[in-house]
C-alpha cells in the first residue's frame, strides 16, 4: 500500500526533473535572446562584450579618441559603448540583387539589438531631438530619424535594450517589439539562425552565420573576396572563444563534399602563403607569438564543411594593436553605410546606436 501511495510522488518528482533538465538543455542550445528578437534575415552576428569584459580580453585596448559627435551622445545619454554595451546582435538583410531580405533597397540593409546599462530618460530625450517623427506601436514609441536620405528607426524596448533598425520596412522594427513582449522562448528566432547557431562551440563570446552568395556579393566593391574562397554559395558559421587566448574557428556548410573539397584546397593554399609571407616580415618573422598564431592555422574537410581553426596568443594581439597608428584611434567621419561589426578601438565602433545602423 505504501508503495503504490508513494508511486505518483515519485513519477510526478522525475517528470519535473525532465521537464527542468529538458528546458536547461533548451536554454542551452538556444541563440541568446538579444539574436532571438531579430527579424528574418541573411546574415547574423552576436558579441557578448560583458564576458570578453569578465575575461579581461579588453585590458590592453588602446583609449578611445572620442569625436564631437560621440562625446555629445555621451553627454546627453550618459551611455559609453565601451562601459555600459553588455551585448550587441545585428541581422544583415541583403540587397534584392542578391536575392536577399532587405525589400527595394539596392544596398545592404541592418536590423540590432543592444543590451546595456541604459538610462531610458535620457535616451528618449535625445532621440527626440533626432527624430523628424514618432509612431505609436502597441505603446511603444518609433522614433525615426533620418539619416543620409533614409530612415533609422529606434524603440526602446525595455530598460536595458534598444531596438534599430534602417530596413525600409518598418514592419521589421515592429516585428523586433512583438517577439520583445512576449516569453522568450528557445525556439524562438530567425530560422537561419536556429538551424546553425547549434553548430557554434558553447562559451563562444562572438559568432556570425553568414549566407554566402560568391556571385552576387562579388558585384559590391570590397565584398569580391569571397568569390575566391566559395565556388559556390555556402553558409559560413564564424565563432570566437576565449579560453586564455581567442580561439577562431569558421565552418562553411556547402551542398557537396566535392564544394568543401574546393574550399579547402583553396584555404590550404592562402595558409601557404601565410607562412611563405612569414619569413618576410623582418623582425615580426621570428616572435614566437607570430610564429604561434601562423602554426596555429589549420583547414580540414569533414563531409560536406571546409573547417578552418585558429588560435590568436594574447601577445598577438597586444602586438597588433600597439601597431596600430595613433590617427587610426582619432576622430573620424562618419562611413556612409556601417557594416556589424565587434567593438573596435576606432571611435567611430561607439557611436549613438542609431548611427551605427548605417
């Protein structure tokens, strides 16, 4: 009698303890939230700057040269990229040459997320100021701004996160501030970034999954490299952990062991190069954290993926960026289209948030 009375205690306490170890495990294998609430799109990238913080990997930047036009958002927002941005996730919608997510735009267009110390009051003062309009969505105010004949819209989500976006679209940023009211989910998210982001290694501080599109991409200037390295489309899956150094890997997800086959022959013979370049570097050819970083190189084929490794020594980059030229940290104009990217030293990496979008 005591058994069969003790038996649904017992089958309810295990069916709890699955229930929790299965959304641990969901949790675990889910993108971070801040990449959950962007929009469908064709590319992704996420950098969590409170961890590369914790691990002190930011120690030997070089100081930030802050413009006018920074130090006047600082002012009025009181918000530094550099201390307060915890996390960043930006969609990359391609043109509609490319066959991509950014509707009538000919150019690139870009979806984010930031995650900080932020003091909404502020903010909205200043994006006030900025915007030529505010829409009501569902009681949250969009902001737009225009900004170099198109429109940056801004939301502020909660207390510590900031939605943007220059999609033309402004369904998108409505978008962002639906999937933000609701109960983050962990299978949640752009199916893009669903279906790969498991193929990122845990503990990765940054990762970028990125559609690539050899041909078109090969018809916007600067952007012809990759038709070097991918005969064919691909999906490239980039990811950075820093385990007492920063270890780099990069997956490219082909449709054919024969097109994995062509990339990696193709990285193996810049790799060559590399290291034929090495000896001709004067002085820098014989430091062992060079040396260390050209050795640490490594492509393989597994199946249908190219995989390219690579571990940077500290003393790598701390070497790099004392090289680097003191105007190179100065004040600088504005691009005309920002492409995501991870925190720089540059001071045009923390610029108002709006701006960054472009």
């Amino acid at each position: 009698m005591r058994i069969r009375r003790r038996l649904p205690i017992l089958l309810a306490v295990v069916l709890i303890v699955s229930a929790i170890a299965l959304i641990v495990t969901l949790r675990k294998h889910a993108p971070p939230e801040a990449a959950r609430l962007l929009p469908g799109a064709d590319g992704f990238f996420y950098i969590n700057l409170k961890w590369i913080r914790t691990f002190n990997a930011t120690g030997q930047l070089p100081p930030v040269s802050r413009e006018p036009e920074y130090q006047k958002f600082v002012d009025e927002t009181g918000f530094q990229f550099e201390r307060d941005l915890d996390q960043a996730a930006f969609a990359i919608h391609y043109p509609q040459s490319w066959g991509g997510t950014a509707g009538s735009s000919s150019e690139p267009r870009f979806s984010e997320v930031f995650v900080g110390k932020i003091d909404s009051s502020r903010l909205t003062a200043y994006l006030k100021k900025l915007s030529s309009s505010i829409d009501d969505y569902r009681g949250f105010d969009v902001y737009n701004l225009p900004l170099q004949g198109r429109t940056v819209r801004v939301a502020v989500l909660s207390y510590d996160s900031v939605a943007v976006s220059n999609h033309p679209n402004p369904e998108v940023i409505r978008g962002i501030i639906d999937r933000s009211r609701k109960l983050a989910s962990p299978f949640g998210g752009p199916w893009l970034l669903r279906k790969f982001y498991r193929k990122v290694p845990l503990a990765s501080v940054s990762f970028a999954i990125l559609r690539v599109k050899p041909d078109e991409m090969s018809a916007l200037g600067g952007l012809g490299s990759w038709s070097l390295l991918f005969p064919k489309p691909a999906v490239a899956v980039i990811s950075a952990r820093y385990l007492r150094a920063l270890h780099l890997r990069a997956e490219a997800f082909t449709d054919s062991d024969a097109d994995a086959q062509a990339i990696t022959e193709k990285a193996t013979t810049f790799i060559s190069l590399f290291h034929a370049a090495e000896g001709a570097v004067g002085s820098q050819g014989t430091d062992v954290d060079v040396k260390a970083f050209f050795n640490s190189l490594k492509v393989e084929q597994s199946g249908d993926r190219a995989i390219l490794t690579a571990v940077v020594p500290p003393g790598f980059i701390d070497k790099v960026l004392s090289e680097v030229p003191s105007e190179a940290v100065g004040p600088a104009k504005p691009p005309k289209d920002q492409e995501p990217s991870p925190p720089k030293t540059k001071p045009d990496s923390h610029r108002n948030p709006a701006i960054r979008s472009q």
